[in-house]
C-alpha cells in the first residue's frame, strides 16, 4: 500500500492557521497510509496543543519570536513566517518528498506589504511550479465550482471572458472530474454572465456571442459534457441537487457566494493545474478569534482529506 505523503504550510503564526491544524490532525493524523509534513513552528503548534503521532513530521523553521508571540496580533514577522513555511513545502514538492500540498491561510494584505507579489496561492504556486493554466475550485461533497476569473475588479470580468478561455478553463474542469474524482461521465454546467443568462440578448450579448458558441466547440471535441449557458440564479441549487458535477462560474463572487452559503462548514478550495493536488480551507487568517480555541477544525480537515483522497486516486 503506498502512503501519500502530505506537505502542510503552517500559515500566518498569528492567525487560526495552526490551530485548526493540530484539530484537525487529531480526527485524520492517524491514516495507516498518510504521512504529515508540517512546515512551521513546533512553538505554535505545541501551543495548540500537538499530540506526538507518528505519521506526523514538524518541520521546525525557529522563524518566531516565542517571547512576543501572540495570537490575533500579526506583525512582520509572523507575515514573513508564512511565505517561509511556503517556500519550504513548496521545495518539499519539487524534490519529490510529498504528493501533495494543504496550505493554512496568510494574510494577503500583511504578506502583501513585505512585497510578495501574487494575489494570493493560487498565483504564487502557479509561478512556481511553471504552470500557465491553474484554477480556482471549491469542493464538497455535493457542489463543486471552478471560477473563471479570480481575483480581478467587477468591472473587467466582460473584457476578460473569451472562448478561448471558458475552453481552457472547462477542459480543466473535466479532467480534473475524470481523473481525480473518477467520474467517467462527467456533467458540467456553464454559467451566464449576465442577469438571467442575457435573457436571449436583452441584458447583453456574452452568453450568445462567447458563451453558447465555447460550450458548442467544447462539446465537439469533448463529447456531450458541457451545458448552459445557464442563469447563476438556478443552476447552483440543480447541482447541489445533483444535477451537475461541477459549475463553471464566470466571476469570483457569482461562484462563491453560493458555495460558501452552502458548504462554508466543509468547502475546500484545490488549486487544479499544477501537476499535484493543493488544498486549503475556505476561510482566511481570523485573526479576531485567534488563540481563543474556538476556530472549526472542519475545514481545514475537509482540506487534507480530499488531497489525500483525490491523490490516492492517481496512484
């Protein structure tokens, strides 16, 4: 039996990042055929209170100071931690020692302002890993969602969807359904962009002129898997009722705000395109309810579940 070996990056010291973490390796720690490599800080995670297991391997950076450390009080340091823990487990990947990768949240605005450049993971592992295509998924069991567009202003969404684009970003979609989920015939809904899906050209053109004519190249060379365009309004509770396997979302906030209403408890976002399987949970740093042990451990333990699940599927 081969064991997936899961590389873990602490996050943001300050944030909820490690102690969701060492919840969460109390529940799934334990797999007979798992192994945990966490990059961070044996301090903070032995705050938390880290149980010695066996499958579980810290990887102690010493990157913070002990005697000011404070949760729920980020600083430079802590910021500057994180991207340590990240750059570790990324190298951890490429060397070929993990299968995987599980990274707790950072703070994008704290990270940001020590000059890391990226909008956030998903663009950063992208450049580092040398990937062009990468995508953003939210997964549960009952509803999964690729964005088409990320982190980008409202106002330039029109300008950036193109046929060429839904096609890369569906193809993914699919293969990510077929290999990893070992789904063989996978359905998957497109999103409009407009209010009623343009309500055949009244409230704009996309879904006519981009959308229905990508779907239909889509499906010539793939097969009947692609459908819509549909109307964001509906199309989430038919998938989450089963009717799709997965949901292509036009824009951030049109994908997430259903996601997380639904499934924020048990959401995962993965990053597809890389070559390996990234998770994370769905939620940010909290640095309001830090260090008052209240944080749910669910999501980040719905994180290292799926990538150990999703790459055991490869094996």
């Amino acid at each position: 039996m081969r064991r997936v070996n899961i590389a873990i990056s602490m996050g943001d010291p300050s944030g909820i990042g490690p102690e969701v973490l060492v919840k969460a390796l109390k529940y799934f720690g334990r797999a007979r055929d798992a192994a945990f490599f966490i990059f961070g800080n044996a301090f903070v995670l032995k705050y938390y209170g880290l149980a010695n297991i066996s499958s579980v391997k810290v990887i102690d950076m010493k990157n913070i100071n002990t005697v000011s450390f404070k949760p729920g009080s980020p600083t430079k340091n802590s910021a500057k931690a994180s991207i340590d823990y990240l750059n570790e487990a990324v190298s951890f990947i490429k060397s070929g020692s993990a299968d995987c990768l599980v990274t707790a949240p950072i703070s994008k605005e704290n990270v940001s302002a020590l000059g890391f450049s990226w909008p956030g993971h998903t663009e950063f592992l992208a450049d580092a890993f040398g990937r062009r295509f990468v995508e953003m998924v939210f997964v549960s069991e009952r509803l999964k969602v690729i964005l088409l567009t990320r982190h980008i202003a409202l106002k330039d969404v029109a300008k950036v969807i193109s046929k060429k684009r839904i096609k890369e970003c569906a193809s993914l979609a699919l293969e990510l359904l077929r290999d990893n989920f070992k789904i063989r015939h996978p359905k998957i809904a497109v999103c409009g962009l407009n209010p009623h899906a343009g309500e055949a050209g009244l409230f704009g053109s996309e879904e006519k002129v981009v959308i229905a004519p990508a779907i239909k190249e889509l499906n010539i060379r793939w097969g009947s898997h692609f459908y819509g365009p549909y109307a964001a309004d509906t199309v989430f509770k038919k998938a989450y009722e089963g009717g799709f396997d997965m949901v292509v979302a036009m824009y951030h906030d049109q994908g997430l705000i259903p996601f997380k209403l639904m499934e924020f408890q048990e959401g995962v976002h993965l990053t597809a395109g890389l070559g390996f399987i990234r998770t994370s949970p769905v939620h940010g740093t909290a640095f309001d309810i830090a260090g008052k042990k209240i944080a749910d451990h669910r999501p980040m333990a719905s994180a290292m579940r799926l990538a150990y699940t999703l790459t055991k599927n490869t094996f």
